[in-house]
C-alpha cells in the first residue's frame, strides 16, 4: 500500500454523492492485503492515533490498540469507517433509550474486516487480544475539531468528548501497558 496514494483515493471517493460507500470501498481494498497496509505503515508498538488526513470533510488516521484496551461508549457525530489491518477489534453498538443508552448489538471485526458506522452511531470497542491491534478508521468529518459524547462504562452517565479527550485516553492506555510490563 502506497499511503499517500491511498489517503489520495479516499479524498477523491469522499466527492461523490454517497461518500461513505465510495470510501470504504478504497478501504476495504487496502485491508485485504493487510500485510501490505503493515508494511506502509509499521507494526504498533503503542496505542495511539496516527493522523494521515485530516479536513473538515474527511479525517484519516489509524488506531493502535494495547493488548486488552478498553474504549468506552462514544459516538462521533459523522459517518465512520473501520478496517482492520492487524488484530482484532470488538465492538459492543449502543442506542439512546430514555436518558442513557442500552447495548444492542455487537460486531468482532478481524484483519481484512471493515465496517461502516451510521452518523448517530454509538460503540463501545476493546481489544480483545494479548497483542496490539491496528485500525484504519476514516470519518465524513472533522474527527477532532468535533465536540460529542461519550459515556461512563460502569455508570453509563453522558459526557462531553471530543479528539483530544479520546487522544489522551490513548495515551493512558500506554501507561498502563508500560506499567504493567515493568510489574
Ligand atoms: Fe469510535
């Protein structure tokens, strides 16, 4: 995989009249050879979020996942697309219901596997593996500039989130990782 390429085609597919279609479909393509996407853009070794695009019509990055990360109920308020590259990501989907939110659904999204998430989606996702897990997620918007919610997971209660909130839940996650290899 050609990564400028690749973010190229995604900003021309994200023209059309169903843009979320149109990308994942350059998505999809890109992790079917998900040996390829590792070799363009390396084996995590962290979590985190590596931005390759970012407009106020299309974000691009890939998210890294430690070994048993936990992400709790967040929605993102635009299209979002999944496609996973390494590992495994679980996701639990959420609904509105009354005032906090109810499980519904659930979807275990291997290497080579992509999904598409609705503009009011709501999920919850984990890692469930002892090794990294590797993502590329795009979204019909501005991903960091957007303010929403996410949702307490013991409690459910609704708070307020936005980029730079679930960036540094990433960053917590390394410390964690860092501090329990060193125990
Ligand atoms: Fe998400």
């Amino acid at each position: 995989m050609d990564k400028d390429r690749f973010v190229e085609d995604c900003i021309v597919a994200n023209r059309g009249s169903d843009a979320q279609a149109a990308v994942i479909e350059v998505l999809a393509k890109a992790v079917r050879r998900p040996a390829e996407v590792l070799a363009a853009i390396g084996e995590p070794r962290e979590a985190g979020i590596n931005v390759f695009h970012r407009s106020e019509s299309l974000t691009i990055f890939s998210a890294t996942w430690t070994p048993r990360m936990y992400l709790m109920p967040h929605d993102h308020l635009m299209w979002a697309n999944i496609g996973i590259y390494t590992g495994r990501e679980d996701n639990i989907m959420w609904r509105r219901s009354h005032d906090t939110i109810e499980a519904f659904g659930a979807k275990a999204l291997f290497e080579g596997d992509t999904a598409s998430l609705a503009i009011d989606a709501i999920h919850s996702v984990s890692n469930p593996l002892c090794r990294f897990t590797g993502a590329i997620h795009i979204y019909g918007g501005d991903f960091f500039e957007t303010r929403r919610s996410l949702w307490n997971a013991e409690t459910l209660e609704e708070e307020d989130s936005d980029g730079a909130i679930i960036r540094g839940m990433f960053e917590r996650e390394n410390e964690l990782f860092r501090g329990g290899k060193a125990s």
